[in-house]
C-alpha cells in the first residue's frame, strides 16, 4: 500500500482532481468541458478563454477608527467583514458576449454556498449589463445522472 494513495482524501461527492497536460482541474467533467472549450476556441466559435477567475461579489466593509498621537488623531482603517469572491470556472468570449461559466454535476449544482454566491454573481452581471458595457452571461453547464450536458444561460 502506498502512502500518497493511503492518505490523499476523497470528494465529498467522489470527484476526482485529475490534471492533463500539466494542468489541474477538480472534476473530470471540469477537464472534458475544458477540453470541448478548446475544440470550440480551435474552430472559432469563443475566443479568450481563462481559467479560475476571480470576481468580488460582496466588497470588504471597513470602518476608521480614531488613534489618538500626541498632538493630532489619526485614523487607521479596520476591516469589518472581509469581501467575499466568485471563482469561475472558464471566462470566454462567444458571439460578442462575455461568459461566466461554472461547470457541476447534477449531484453538487445545489449545495453548500454556490446557489447563493451564483444568485450574487447573476446580480452583479445584471448590474454590469444595465450600465450599458460590454454584455456578460452567467452559464451553468451540469453533467446529468445519464451522463448528458445540460446548459442554463442566465
């Protein structure tokens, strides 16, 4: 028995972390959407494709608080509650727009926080479109039971 594999820990939902071409990814669905990305960057239909991006979606909160020196106060920031982030899977461009995409399987697509960070994630992307820039889109692309690719643009 070796030690590497005796002690190396298991998903939760048993994804395996595995890494091609000398790049690591968390789940093999991750690696075979990373690898269809590729074919579609190689025949054109995305450009700019990214790995782990990552977005703010709740800014840090700071307060000043008074120092008292010998002859003046100064005052120091103090942060109140760190920001929290989004990390995104793939970011690329397709037909003009700008795609967030996060990939999971039917098994991990409403657990823990991600609902609620991609709910933060869907507003900033509202909140960036209505100002008029470029466009973007939040894309899930979840790996069902029956192993087809279901994709929800939101």
């Amino acid at each position: 028995m070796g030690w590497g594999n005796h002690w190396s820990k298991k998903s939760k939902f048993n994804a395996k972390k595995t890494v091609y071409r000398g790049v690591e990814f968390d789940s093999t669905t991750e690696r075979d959407r990373y690898l269809h990305l590729c074919y579609q960057i190689h025949t054109g239909e995305i450009t700019d494709l990214r790995r782990q991006v990552r977005f703010e979606i709740i800014p840090q909160i700071s307060k000043l608080v008074p120092k008292q020196l010998k002859t003046k106060v100064r005052y120091d920031k103090r942060v109140v509650e760190s920001a929290a982030h989004y990390t995104a899977d793939f970011v690329y461009v397709e037909n003009g727009k700008f795609i967030i995409e996060d990939v999971k399987s039917e098994a991990t697509q409403d657990v823990r926080d991600f609902s609620l960070r991609r709910k933060l994630m869907v507003q900033k992307i509202y909140e960036h479109n209505a100002k008029g820039r470029s466009q973007w889109m939040f894309r899930e692309v979840i790996k069902m039971k029956d192993k087809s690719i279901k994709i929800i643009n939101r």
